[in-house]
C-alpha cells in the first residue's frame, strides 16, 4: 500500500504589511507539518508575490490525520542583516479540512496574528490535499548553504514582547541545535494532473465520539401529547402519542431510559427481534438422480409452515449457494429445522437428502462476535442412507444487528410467487451524489459565419447538461461579434458523466433556427471554486458539423470562437428539497465543511393501522416499508408483506453538522411486488402512505424521543390518516458550544449572501437537483424509486395554492399579532378606554421620567416576568403536522379541488375563470387595505375570508348569527330594541349557585320591559363546564328554572373565540386586557346593540341592576 502524502501548493499572496522601511516586503512562506518544515523563494520587493510552489509532507500515521494540523508562516527577509526575518502572519488549518486531490481548490486564508499586539494583514492562498500517488516523492531537503535561519518558533511570551517592543527575534535568538529538519522545494505548479488517490479509510470515516448524559428511572404513564396552544387545537386522532416501549437499552418512560438487566447492545433505540439465520454455503458429491447422469440442485429450508428456497443449478453436483435465511422467532410454531436438498424436474422434485436440527441446541450469536463458522452435514435420505453427498451449513440465532440481516432472506416473503421479487424487499443505506452548481458565462462570440450574408444574424448561445437546457438572448450582430455577458447556472453531480454543450445559433425564420457551430466542455476539465474569485475567461473554437452523406458525420474546423468563464460553485449549498425542511446545509466544497456538532439516532419502531393500499386474494392489503432521508444519506427498511401494523425495529444514525436541519421519515406500499401473489411487477408505482417530519431544533441533547406519529395526508376528499409511525430518536451533542455558536450564524453559506441566486432560479435549479438524485438513487439495486425520492423532497412545494396562501398569511400575521397587541392597547390606553390601565400607566411614566436610571431595569424585569409566565407553554415535544395550522381541515371542498388539479388543467373553462376571479378578488382586497390603530390586523385576515371578520367590522351585536343549544342559528337582529346581559356561564363553578339565581331574579323582574339575558356555556376554565348543550339546558333549567336562554356552547378566549365575544372584549377591554378571566363575565349591551359596560365574574347580577334600569329608562 502507498504511503500517504500531504500536498500543499503555495499559490500567492496579496496585501501583505509593508516591514522593509521602503513601503514593500520580500516575503517567503514557512510550511511546518508533522515535524517537517517547508520554504518557499523569497520575492523580493513584492506585497503581491507568487509562488506556484508545490510541497510534499510524508504522513507518519493516516489515522491520526485529524489530529494534526499545517501551519504556514509568512516572513519578510531582509537578505543585508543574516538571518533576519520579520513576522507577516500566519495560516492554521486543521487536519479535518484535508481533501482528495480531486476536491481541492486555491483556498484564500486571510492572515492571523501572532499574538495579541501583532499588526498583519493581507491573505495567503493555498492549495491542501491528501494523495497516495506512489510516484509522487517526499520533498528534498535544503542545501547545506541556506541564507535564512533555522531557528524555531519562538515561545508565546517572547512573541509578545517582540510585538511590543518591535524587536526582530531572528536577529537576538542565539544559535541552537535543531531538532527537527529543515526542507524545501521549488517546483512550478505544471498543468497535467497526477493519478492522485484518494483520503484513507481511518481518515474518511474518522468516528466522532459522543456522551449522553446520565438518565436516570421517572415512572410515567403513555399520554396523548398536546402540542399547540387552544387556538390550534386539533382532533384526539390526529394528536401525537407518547409510548414507553422496551427498546434495546432498556424501557423509555418520560425520554429517560431504565437501564435492563442485561447488558445494552449497540440497538439501543429499537426493539430487540430474535431471528433464526441459516446460512446454506455449498454443497458436493451429490448423487445422481436424473438418468441422464445429471442433478439441477436446490435447497429447501423449512421451519413449521414457512418455507425459503434457493435459486437452482442446472447439472452441479458441487453447487454454490451462500444463501441466508432469517425466520423470526415470535411466529415460529415448530421445534424442528429441515434442510432439504432436491432436484429441479419438469413434473415433480426429486428428494435428494435433508439435515434435521433441534431448534432447542441451536446456539446464540451476538455482535460483535464474529460469524459463525459453517460446518458439513451429511445428507440423509429417507430410508436413512447417509451416503447422498453433504451440505455445508451455519445456523445460528441472532438479532437484526447481526451484519447477515439486511442480505437474508425473511420469512414475511414467504407468500411471494416470484422468489426475484426479494431483492425489492431487502434494507438498504444509499448515499445521494455531492452536487455542484456549474455557472456558465457567456461572454461574446467572434467571427460569426453565415452562408446568407445579406443580412444580419440574429444569434443565441444554447446550453446543454444532460436534460437540462439554457440559452441567451438573442442578439443582432451586426459586427459579426455578439455580445451577451449572461450567466446560465445548472446543476451537475459527481461524477461527472455529463458534458457541457455550446452550440451558437442564427435565427433564420420563425421557428427555424441554423447550428453555426458546437463546442462539448467536459465537466471534468472545468475549474472549481469555493468563493467569489473572479474566473478568468477562455476562448474556445467552434465546430461546425457539415454532412456528407447518410452514414458519415465529418466535423469541419472554423475561425468562429466563443468567450466563456465557466466554474463549478462549491460555496453554495445546492438544494435539493424544500428550503423549509433542508436536512443538509453544508457548501458543496468539502474545505469550508465544519466538524459535526453531534449524533442524530433513529430507531423505526413499526407503524399501526395501516391503510390497505392493494387488493391481494380479495382482501384488503399493505407492503409497507420506511424511507429516512437526512443529509446526503438515505436509509430504506425491509418490506414487511401483507401487515397492516408492521415491526421494522431498524436504527440508523447520521453525523449532525448544523441543529436547524430537519429529519424526513416516509412510509411507502411496495408496488414492485404487485397483487397476485406479490408477483414482481415493474410498471407499479410504489405509492406513499404518509410522511413525518421531526426538527433537530426541538430536541433536547441525550434524550429519548418515543413517539406514536398520526400518518396524515391530504387528499382531494381531505385530511385523511392513513395510520400511525412509531418512532425512537435521540440526538447526542458532542459539545453545546458549537451548537449555541452555529445558532449565531447565518442558515446558508456565505455565498448565497455575498453573490445569491434569483428565488426563481433557486427553483428552477432545486427541480433539477431532484430529478438529477432521482435518477441516480433510481439506478441502484434495490432502486429507490424516482416517485419516492420527490415525494421526500417535496418536489411540488413551489406549486401555489389558496390553502397554502392562507396558512402562510395566517402565520405571519400571528408573527405580528404581538405588535398589533401592543398597538392595540396604547391605542386604548390614549383613548381612556379603561380608565384604571391609563391612570396606572401615566403613573408608571412619571416614575420613570423622575427616575431615569429605572428604565432599564423595569424593562428588564417585564422581559424576565414574560420570559417565567411563558416558560409553561414552551415546547416540550417535536411538533408534527397541524391541520388547523396548515388549513387542511377546514379547506373549502373547490380550493382542494384547484390544489389537486392538474397541468394543463382538467376542469371547465367557467370554473377556471370563476377561480382567476377570486383570486383577483382577493388580491385586490389585500392590495386596497392598510393598517388603521387596532382594526389592522383584523381586516387584513377579513380580506382573507377569515370568519372572525365580522367581530371587527361590525357596529353592534345585532349583526352577529349565534348558535342555539340544538344549533340553530340565532339571528342577533331580533334583540334590536332591547337590553341584553351576555353572561358566559358554567355549571360547576363556585360562582353557579349565586349567579344563576340572580340571573333568574333579574329575568323575572324586567324580561316584560324589555330585558334579554343571553348565557354562553364555556369549558374553558378549569374544564367547569364538561357536559353537552343538552345536559346544559337541562342543569340550568331543571334546577334553576331559568327561562332565559341557554344557546350554544363557545370559546370565549384564544383563536376558536367565537366572533361575537372577540367583538364584546373588543368594545369593553378588562383590567389587565381583553382576555375573560372567569366564568361570569358580563356584558351589558344598549338597545342600538352597542356595548355599556363589563363586569368582572365577582360582582353579582343584582348589583348592575341601577345599570340595566337606566338603559331600560332610556
């Protein structure tokens, strides 16, 4: 094996800090590396020298690559003092940004400092890679004259006083004896490439080590989770459900595990599954059975009614198999193991001979133990002949961590007819291709050559990557050297087997345009760059293809040439899904990766009730199987046959490198398996079931996530769950340093700032990375099939909707509700609404006025009392899909319909028109309305269609449809001309007895001049008020004779407030604000419907009395 090497091309400098006293420097580069150092010539006179030097270290030991880190020292010479030499900055870069030759490119390092008091500036570009060339040699040593000094580096204290003091060290250090060499090259960069190899193993894959903190035992029973606040509360069925399964490393009860008994396997997130492996290697010295001399062997492995059979040979007495099979313990019925050997015929299988074990002395494997050796066994024969050849086995009984596992074949595929079909079913890791952005400028083109010269081209450049197509402009050339400056971006993925094609084309007619000739770029031969370096342009020559006849193509060389800058981007993040739901926020240039943060784990559980996605033998039925998808890694389980609540108990793990990622679980039916029998079919689509998704953000460091997540799709009827996902996560942080600094830079990489892409372009280029990771992931064994990978990645996403319009105006307007609050309430506070609240805040600004230094801390203390009253609503489980939130639940049946709608539609020209009319509607609605004081916020959503509209546009009660205790609708109208008290009422508070009495009383005695008492029952406190509109009515009727009505039940806080109490708090604002504080809340409304007055849940029906009388009197 080579030895590894470590290249390092010095390519320049730039700015560097004058220190020769004339306004220049003569620099030189020191590399230092693994107890070897490195120089470079001196430039003399020079703030901008070049090198284009390369070195070559030895690295002593691959695997401790990581650990070591280059070092490159910039020194000004002064060749008229010996040996002395001036400090210009220096260059650190650690061993984990170290790259395969292929992957690297000139690094532009900005100089650090020495010490505190250095001055530097300027930057160094370099080149570092990692190559196993055997003909590459290590660097020669200096010769034995060497101007400049060997002294090492002197110690932190002497660098500090050296800069403060301005002392040159090389010229006071004495003399002493090195200890390590000392050597140098000055090779000019050459243009051909090396066979380079590539990162070592130990290096590649270099594991991270990872902690969990302690947990400790906390019994808790399984729960319901609520994720959201009232205002989104969404059905029981679609709520997230906490388990507490028995997992590997114990039982999971609150996050926390209870450590078992037994020692903890490497399985630690997911069920322990026992499985029976028979691992059938070969056979020889088989009899004869057929009378031609022959023998088409195969072997049968039968445990109780299942059955796993291998492939046959035709006419091989010696076979190989080295087939595994895997039976799962939970559903074997048999004590006993058959290994058959038969032969293949036309009519009926001959038996050849069989091996027969106890299940009871089979032994047990567990990891990292290391395989089982197979041993032979005698075949023997029914009549008990033990001379029919012998059968080399291994049976053994393990779990799914055993490496066999993934390859065996399982019993779930033993109803399946068509034994090729199992490679569809089998688990398996894919890694996505890295993908680049390649950017095309096109500058000019020169010399164009047309056969028609009375006119003028009309020219255009067309551009070709694989399935993806560009063009400029068309431009008039009527020099005949167009000019276009226009960029083309595309995406490319390794390795490159596309090509980039140019072709220059005229317009000659509408619709006809003329080749006037080709260029083909390899994507190999472009450059790559990791940040905004100018490229520098290339002439390339056209070729035009002339034919000559049928069969034969002859390319004729011309003068045309084109002016390009071409490069690969390796400083942008290249989506390839949805920007709210990225996995991987990492630059495709691996120089600019940063160490991973942490350890993301994922235990599949299995899923419950799913929906039959097939018919199969008349019956309803399921092939079920979980794609992962996180970063560049994509994980597919097994396909478990014919069950609607599969166990998969499969863990993966990927390396976390930014905690604002989110990880996608998906659950497919298998279409390749087909209905009749699970045959292999190939023209099914594998249809998806449901998707979760889970963000890294939400979850605590070291704990364990078991959750139960609903599998909730929409379909053109509607919401619909297609059943539940059982999953265990746990992400381990190597170091919450990193992870708080990562929180404190920008999402994207640095150059999605400094030159970003077009939001359309972003799209259009997302697009085609799907398609491009589609394809290739569609091109392994087993495929992941391109439906799939879409789906993952939400390819449809930039697809508009009413739906999604409204439920992304909804949120941002909730991101604002907090402004609109606080505008709301000074706005009431200047217009004494609430005499009491303005009074205390006039009184709190005088304090603060008279007292200056209280402003801070009063603010401080009011962020401090919010910050410990919302501490209790803070989230304490990964959130999942919300119906309400999303508007999935309450979607009106034809916005559904234009979301599922095809392209080109499939509907009537008068519902299309009927939708763009809407649609118009809508925006001009939203265009024409501005915010006015506390009415903002609430006609915007009115604009929207929002039902609450009304509460705010409204002049009175009276323009308000309640529902009664039947739900009916109430017309508010009718009580124009009366006093209504608008009570929300409850039946088992302490404040019922009084109330509801007094409420009666006040009934009785002015209900004939025109009093209407009006009672909402409310669960919203302290869950007072449980029963149905029926047993409310029969309560207050029954034992309160109340004659006044009982209408329906409402919310009267919170999102799902009904219009018309968001109207009342509105109109009447409380003590501390709108929200009702208690069951018994009243309004008092005037006979206009305006609203008079709100009383507190204290103050009795009796004591407004005075109130309800003068309103009656008026």
């Amino acid at each position: 094996m080579a030895a590894y090497k470590l290249g390092v091309e010095v390519a320049s400098a730039h700015d560097l800090m004058p220190k020769d006293g004339q306004g220049s420097a003569s620099a030189c580069v020191e590399l230092m590396f693994d107890g070897q150092r490195f120089r470079t010539a001196i430039k003399d006179k020079d703030l901008n020298p070049v090198w284009n030097e390369r070195f070559y270290f030895n690295v002593s030991d691959p695997s401790n690559l990581p650990e070591l880190a280059l070092e490159a020292y910039v020194y000004n010479i002064n060749r008229s003092i010996d040996g002395s030499r001036s400090f210009l900055g220096k260059v650190r870069i650690a061993g984990t940004s170290f790259v395969p030759f292929p992957d690297a490119v000139v690094m532009h390092y900005p100089l650090e400092k020495r010490g505190m008091f250095s001055r530097v500036k300027g930057e160094l570009g370099l080149k570092v890679y990692i190559t196993n060339d055997p003909s590459i040699k290590a660097s020669n040593p200096l010769p034995a004259m060497d101007p400049v000094s060997n002294n090492p580096p002197p110690t932190p204290a002497e660098q500090i006083a050296a800069d403060i003091t301005g002392t040159n060290l090389s010229t006071t250090h004495e003399h002493r004896a090195e200890v390590k060499t000392l050597h140098t090259i000055a090779k000019e960069v050459q243009h051909q490439h090396h066979g380079h190899g590539h990162l070592p193993a130990s290096f590649a894959d270099q594991p991270s080590k990872y902690a969990v903190d302690q947990m400790k035992p906390e019994p808790q029973q399984p729960k319901i989770v609520r994720m959201y606040s009232a205002a989104s509360q969404q059905p029981m069925d679609y709520a997230l459900k906490e388990t507490s399964p028995f997992l590997g490393g114990g039982q999971v009860v609150g996050g926390r595990v209870i450590r078992a008994e037994k020692h903890a396997s490497t399985y630690d997130l997911v069920e322990r599954m026992q499985y029976l492996f028979v691992r059938v290697v070969k056979a020889r010295d088989l009899p004869d059975m057929d009378v031609t001399g022959s023998l088409d062997p195969y072997v049968e492995v039968r445990v109780g009614n299942y059955r796993g059979i291998t492939r046959h040979f035709e006419k091989q007495k010696n076979p190989e198999w080295n087939a595994v099979f895997a039976f799962s313990r939970d559903r074997m019925q048999a004590t006993i193991l058959e290994v058959v050997v038969k032969d293949k015929d036309l009519l009926k299988d001959d038996f050849v001979g069989l091996v027969r074990f106890d299940l009871n002395d089979v032994p047990m494997r567990v990891p990292p133990d290391s395989p089982l050796a197979p041993e032979w066994y005698r075949l023997v024969h029914k009549t008990g002949d033990k001379s029919r050849g012998e059968l080399m086995l291994a049976v053994w009984i393990g779990t799914q961590a055993d490496e066999a596992f993934p390859d065996a074949w399982h019993s779930d595929a033993a109803t399946l007819e068509d034994p090729s079909a199992v490679t569809h079913m089998k688990s398996k890791v894919y890694h996505a291709p890295r993908l680049w952005y390649l950017r095309v400028n096109i500058i000019e083109a020169q010399d164009i050559a047309i056969t028609d010269k009375t006119r003028y081209p009309d020219v255009f450049v067309r551009a070709q990557v694989g399935h993806q197509h560009g063009r400029t402009k068309p431009v008039q050339a009527r020099n005949f050297n167009p000019f276009w400056n226009e960029d083309l971006m595309f995406v490319a993925a390794e390795p490159f087997e596309d090509h980039l094609i140019l072709s220059l084309e005229d317009r000659v007619a509408p619709n006809k345009d003329e080749v006037l000739g080709r260029v083909i770029i390899p994507l190999t031969m472009i450059d790559r760059r990791a940040d905004d370096r100018i490229v520098h342009g290339k002439w390339f020559n056209l070729e035009k293809p002339v034919l000559i006849d049928v069969d034969q193509l002859k390319k004729e060389k011309f003068s045309t040439r084109l002016h390009l800058r071409l490069c690969l981007d390796g400083g942008y993040h290249v989506l390839d899904e949805s920007t709210n739901y990225s996995s991987d926020l990492r630059p495709t240039a691996k120089q600019l990766w940063k160490p991973s943060i942490g350890l993301l784990e994922l235990g599949i559980l299995g899923a419950q009730g799913i929906v039959p996605m097939k018919t199969r033998d008349g019956k309803g039925s399921s092939d079920t199987y979980c794609v992962a998808k996180y970063g560049s890694k994509w994980v597919r389980t097994r396909t478990i046959v014919n069950n609607p609540g599969p166990k998969f108990n499969e863990q993966y793990t990927w390396e976390v490198y930014d905690p604002a990622t989110v990880l996608t679980v998906g659950v497919f039916d298998n279409g390749q398996l087909g209905e009749k029998g699970g045959e292999k079919t190939s023209s099914s689509k594998d249809a998806k079931i449901g998707k979760v998704r889970i963000r890294l953000s939400t979850l605590e460091t070291g704990r364990v996530y078991t959750h139960s997540y609903p599998l909730l799709v929409l379909h053109p009827s509607g919401v619909k769950k297609m059943g539940e996902l059982h999953l265990a996560i746990r992400f381990s942080s190597t170091s919450l340093v990193n992870m708080m600094y990562l929180y404190s830079r920008p999402l994207l990489p640095k150059m999605h700032y400094v030159r970003p892409i077009p939001v359309l372009q972003v799209d259009m280029l997302r697009h085609q990375a799907v398609q491009i990771v589609s394809a290739r992931l569609s091109r392994m064994e087993p495929p992941l099939r391109k439906e799939v990978v879409e789906y993952m990645s939400d390819v449809d996403s930039h697809l508009w909707s009413m739906r999604r319009s409204k439920a992304n105006f909804f949120r941002l307007m909730s991101v604002f509700s907090g402004l609109f609050a606080v505008s709301k309430w000074f706005n009431g506070v200047c217009s004494w609404r609430n005499p009491i609240t303005t009074v205390l805040v006039h009184i709190l600004f005088i304090m603060l006025v008279c007292f200056p230094e209280l402003i801070l801390p009063t603010v401080f203390l009011y962020m401090f009392l919010i910050g410990v009253w919302n501490y209790r609503y803070r989230p304490r489980y990964p959130p999942h899909m919300n119906t309400k939130i999303s508007h999935a639940e309450a979607v009106h049946p034809d916005e559904l319909d234009e979301e599922f709608d095809t392209f080109p539609t499939s509907r009537s020209p008068d519902v299309i028109r009927m939708r763009y009319d809407r649609l118009r509607s809508v925006a001009g609605r939203i265009q024409t309305v501005w915010f006015v004081q506390e009415n903002t916020s609430v006609s915007l959503k009115a604009n929207m269609g929002a039902a609450e509209s009304s509460s705010k546009l409204a002049g009175s009660i009276h323009e308000f449809t309640v529902k009664d205790a039947r739900g009916s609708d109430v017309e508010l109208s009718r009580y124009k001309g009366k006093v209504v008290l608008i009570v929300n009422v409850a039946s088992r508070c302490g404040l019922t007895n009084s109330n509801y009495t007094e409420l009666g009383q006040l009934y009785g005695k002015y209900k004939e001049t025109g009093l209407e008492i009006l009672a909402f029952p409310c669960n919203q406190f302290a869950g007072q008020e449980p029963g149905s509109n029926e047993q409310v009515v029969e309560f207050a009727c029954t034992r309160f004779k109340a004659e006044y009505p009982i209408l329906g039940k409402v919310d009267v806080n919170g999102g799902n407030a009904a219009p018309l109490y968001k109207f009342l708090k509105s109109e009447r604002g409380g003590l501390f604000g709108e929200r009702i504080k208690w069951n018994f809340t009243k309004f008092l409304v005037d006979k206009e419907g305006h609203v008079v007055n709100r009383y507190a849940p204290t103050s009795s029906p009796l004591s407004i009395e005075n109130d309800i009388k003068n309103l009656l009197g008026a």
